[in-house]
C-alpha cells in the first residue's frame, strides 16, 4: 500500500455532507438526514455498518449497491452515490461507507402512526397502486425485495412513494433455489416462508403488500405476532387455516408438522376487514393478496389490473393532502403505534405483550416496541 | 503499459484462475474476478501494490458479486497454497489472521477505487447464445466432432489473461473468439461465402471484420506472454 493517503478519483468522503438529523434504523445500519455543503440538496445517507464484518465488506450492503445500481425506476429509492469516511481510530482504522439516497420526507409507517394524516379512498389507491407497481419493476428485473413494511415504503412531500431498504433484497432465478427464509419482518412475513419454504418467489413480496394495504385502513399493522408460531396462529385466524386441500403441497414444507396449525379456522379475510374497509373493490384485492397458497395469490402485474384501481374513484395524487403537512414523519421518530386493532382473540398460544420477541433473532425479528439504535441483525446469506 | 508489467499482470490471473479452479468457483466468478483486477490497474500503479493480494481480494469481491458463498477462510488457505507451493499449508495464527485482515482492508480499498462499480456485463452468455445457433446451422455430425463450443469457451477464459476484456462490448469479444476457434478447427459455416449479411453481423451490428482482427491479435498477444513467462 502506498504511504501517503491515496485520492480517490470516483469516491467523495463524506464530509461533503453535513448531517442534520438521525431519522433510521435500517436492516445494516443508521440513516441520517444530511445536507450537500455545497449543493444544498438534502439526501438520506445510510451507513454500513462494519465492525462486526469478519467476512470482510458485508454480502448484503454489496447486494443493496448492486441492485440499487441497476434499478432505476420512479418507485424504487434513488441511489445517488456511494461516500467514504476515512479510518480512524474511533472506527478502528476501518473506513466507514455511506450510501446517499434522494431525501423522502415521510415514510408510510410514520404517516400512518399520525392521526392528523388522513387518506381518502382515491389516495389509497395512488399509494398501493405505486407499490404495486415498484414491486412490477423489481420482480421484472428478478429482484426479491424480501423486507416489505410500511416503515420501508418512502413518500416525497409531493407524493411519489418510493420502495426503500434493499438491505435484504435479492436476484431470484425460476430453478429451484434454497434461499434463506428468515427474511421479513414477521408481522409481514407469509405463510410460505413461516412453514419453512425456501423455495420462494416475488410472492412474498405481494403478502408484505397486502398487509400494507389493509394498514391504510386500519392505521397499525393486522396480524402483530410474538412468535414464528404466534403469527401463523394470527394468519390461520385470519384467512383460515392452513390445509393441503386450499394450498396443494403445503404438508411437504420442512415445518408443517412442527408447527400447531388452528384446525376448522374459516376464512374470514372480507368479514374482518369489512369494519374498516368499506370498498368492495378493496376487499377484493386484498383477499387477492392474502391468498395463503403463494402460487395463487396475485402477481404485481394482475394486481395492478385489478378494478380498484380503474373504477371511479380513480387513483388521486397525494400532493395536495400531503401539502398540508410540513413535517416529516417517519416511523422511528414516530411514538410507538398502538398495537393489535383487529385481533381480539383471546387466548391464543403464546399471544399477549408477555410473549416478547422470544426466539425471533435475525432481521425477520419482531418490530421493537420502541427503537433500539444499537440494535445489531444477524447476518444472513 | 511495460512488458514487465504485462508479464506481472499475467502470472497473477493466471494465480486467480489457479485459485478459482482449486475453490470450484464458475466460470464468472473468475471472470469477474479478473476484470476487477484489471480495471484497477488501469487506474493505479502497479509499483504501490502486491498484485498478489490485489489478486486475492479481487477473488474474494467476486464470489460476493457472483453470490458465491465461498469463505473467506478457504480464500485465504487455497490462496496461500497456490503462491507458495513448497511451504507448509498455513495455520490457524498470526499470519492467517495478518492476511485475512489485508484482505479486508484491501477489499474496502478495492471498492472505493472503483466507485463500487463491480459489476460486469461479460460475454459468456452471449458465447452461448451463440453457440446455440451454430450448432443449429451446422449438421449435427459436424458440431458433434468438431468441439467449436469448449475452443471458444476456452479462449474466451483466456481472453481474461490480458487487460482487453475492458477495450472492448462483450458481444465483440464472444463473437470474435467464436470465430477464431471455427478458424482453428478449419470450420465454415454453411453459405457463409454467399451470405450478404455475415453470420457476425446476425449476432451483433456493430461488429466488423476489422474489430474482430483486431481482437484476435489482442488474443495472440496475451498467448505470446504466456511463453515468457516461467511456470
């Protein structure tokens, strides 16, 4: 190595940002608000966090760049470029790297959590419709986001929602894969990846999307789980229980046997949901995406075809709604949300606040009630 | 670029396809790898670095790039032992940790020198495109006797050995050693005197018969190093 500190022609250091605010907790590390010192545009750095790197540059951060670097699209996150910090002894002689994201003001989770923000029924259908189709993009060009939750899903002041935290995304192939299942955040995770399938597909995705759509009515997440077992107790609950008979194969998946499926459960997707969600259109896509079987349920592409999106109200932008908001709102700023609106079982296995995030671990763990900074995810292939 | 330099650049992919092969890495990995390491040196100077670790760490990005799981452990082991043929097999202590640590470093080095831009659009899949239509114009005894598919795969391999696989569209490279090895192998494809439009052409518009010499000397060149090079 040279001895005087080399230049690096394509790769800025970071004091070209001055840092404003900490506004996030992502899969791999912090996100700041910072400003261009020189610009003054406002961007999102998210750093990489290393020190626990014995593999050397994360697999994962490695992944996100790669990924964000092909995928240019109005709906996915801007990529704007990659910064360095120099190593100190703070950081023990490791450098640190920064990716720098367009600025987006609120994140969905945070929009929801206030109830001076509300959505009228033409504004739902412009958000979903633009998640819908950010996850058409990212599953056309073969890329599993596999970390889908209102916290992820980003809204400029103007409306544009964009996907965000590729963190745990990656490329798919159509053979038959053995990809890691402790993937999503578990109120969002499908039933697929809870059985223990690792032969999955964009379908996760279109689960993640379905829980986010019904939270625009209900404002928290619908099925909040303790556990792995508590949540497939929730989804049984919801859309009834988990049989080979309305999902074909479902009884060869590894954790089938092992896990307590509620036996006799009916679906009850339109009822449950029918107190909040008054559009028939709505209801009906909704038990579209929260189809148990993953080879049924609806792909992006047939989604967006869906009527709800193509009857009067017609998809509305947000830039007038959102105009009356000036402040950001993102989830981990947000005071916790109140939990479980619509499960009022009682009784079920493992339920109650007591259960804890027992036996969760990786990034798939239970969402803290509050945040954690120094919360560290397992690393994951 | 000196020969000198050349020559160093030489031993060391061939180290990293010596590497690759004894880690069972795939074609692209080791490709990638290379490209990697010949881009950086496009940029930087070869006297400020040991291209051997440039070499090895540029092998250790790939796999990530290429999400293969290999190990940095084994990376390092198989590594050693490919450099130094008469020492022992390295130990667990302080030199594995020593060089396990550089190869991090250098790893985040390698990175921010190319502005994370570590992935390459390589000519294999085109090759087998290609190759997949050849084998349709020729008769079927033909393309069973003349092994045009593994001479071409096998200098596109090559081809990794010398900077020119940054020069030049990876559709250009994989039709270019296509027709060097149907040249090697005395092979014309059929109506290929009376064709208006070169079978090149069909794969690829831009290309002319011009580029293609031009990369076949490139080719010859790199295989010109390999005899002044010890083993």
């Amino acid at each position: 190595m040279p001895k005087e500190e080399p230049t690096y022609p394509f790769c800025p250091d970071e004091t070209k940002y001055e840092k404003l605010a900490k506004i996030g907790q992502g899969t791999f590390g912090e996100v700041f608000k910072a400003r261009d010192k020189k610009g003054k545009i406002v961007v999102a750095m998210k750093k990489v966090l290393m020190e626990n790197e014995k593999e050397g540059f994360p697999i994962t951060a490695l992944r996100e760049i790669k990924i964000l670097q092909v995928l240019k699209n109005d709906n996915i996150v801007n990529l704007l470029e990659i910064c360095r910090a120099k190593a100190t002894p703070h950081n023990r002689y490791r450098s640190t790297v920064y990716l720098v994201f367009e600025f987006c003001e609120h994140d969905l989770a945070g929009l929801l959590s206030n109830p001076q923000v509300r959505f009228n029924l033409a504004e739902i259908k412009k958000v979903m419709q633009q998640l819908l189709n950010g996850l058409y993009y990212i599953h056309s060009n073969k890329i599993l986001h596999r970390d889908m939750k209102a916290a992820n899903i980003l809204i400029t002041k103007t409306g544009k929602l964009k996907l965000a935290d590729f963190g745990l995304a990656r490329a798919f192939s159509d053979k038959l894969n053995r990809y890691t299942n402790r993937v999503v955040t578990l109120w969002y995770r499908p039933p697929e990846l809870l059985l223990g399938e690792r032969n999955y597909g964009p379908a996760i995705d279109l689960w993640g999307a379905g829980c986010i759509m019904a939270e625009m009515w209900t404002r928290s997440p619908i099925m909040q789980g303790n556990t792995e077992q508590h949540q497939l107790t929730l989804i049984s609950q919801l859309c009834g229980s988990i049989t080979a008979d309305i999902w074909a194969g479902v009884d060869k998946l590894d954790l089938f046997n092992k896990m307590e499926l509620p036996k006799g459960q009916k679906r009850k997707v339109k009822e449950r949901l029918h107190g909040y969600v008054k559009d028939q259109y709505a209801l009906d896509l909704l038990d579209k995406l929260l189809t148990l079987d993953p080879s049924r349920r609806v792909n992006s592409d047939d989604a967006l075809n869906h009527d709800f999106f193509w009857v009067e109200p017609l998809p509305q932008d947000l830039n007038h709604m959102l105009s009356r908001h000036n402040k950001s709102m993102f989830e981990y700023l947000a005071p916790p949300r109140r939990r479980g609106p619509i499960q009022q079982q009682q009784g079920a296995p493992g339920a109650g606040p007591s259960g804890g995030p027992g036996g969760q671990g990786g990034p798939g763990g239970v969402r803290p009630a509050g945040h954690n900074p120094d919360q560290h995810f397992e690393r994951i292939f | 670029m000196s020969e000198s330099e050349t020559r160093v650049h030489f031993r060391v992919i061939r180290y990293i396809r010596e590497a690759g092969l004894k880690l069972h890495l795939e074609n692209v990995p080791v490709a990638t790898a290379s490209t990697i390491y010949h881009k950086f040196f496009r940029e930087y100077q070869l006297k400020d670095y040991d291209p051997f670790l440039i070499g090895v760490t540029c092998l250790s990005l790939a796999c990530k790039v290429e999400e293969q799981n290999v190990r940095l452990r084994d990376i390092i082991n198989v590594c050693y032992r490919t450099l130094h043929k008469n020492k022992a097999p390295l130990e667990i202590g302080d030199t594995f940790w020593q060089l396990r640590e550089s190869v991090t470093q250098c790893e985040l080095y390698l990175l921010r020198a190319l502005k994370f831009k570590v992935m390459f659009d390589h000519p294999h899949k085109y090759l087998c495109h290609y190759l997949k239509a050849v084998s349709d114009w020729l008769e079927p005894r033909q393309w069973e006797e003349v092994p045009v598919g593994r001479t071409s795969w096998a200098l596109l391999c090559d081809c990794y050995h010398s900077d020119l696989v940054l020069d030049h569209q990876p559709q250009h490279l994989a039709v270019s050693v296509l027709y060097l090895a149907l040249q090697c192998h005395g092979l014309e494809l059929p109506v290929h005197k009376h064709a208006a439009v070169k079978w090149y052409q069909v794969f690829s518009n831009s290309i002319s018969l011009e580029i293609i010499q031009t990369i076949i000397t490139k080719i010859m060149a790199a295989y010109d190093v390999e005899n002044q090079v010890p083993r």
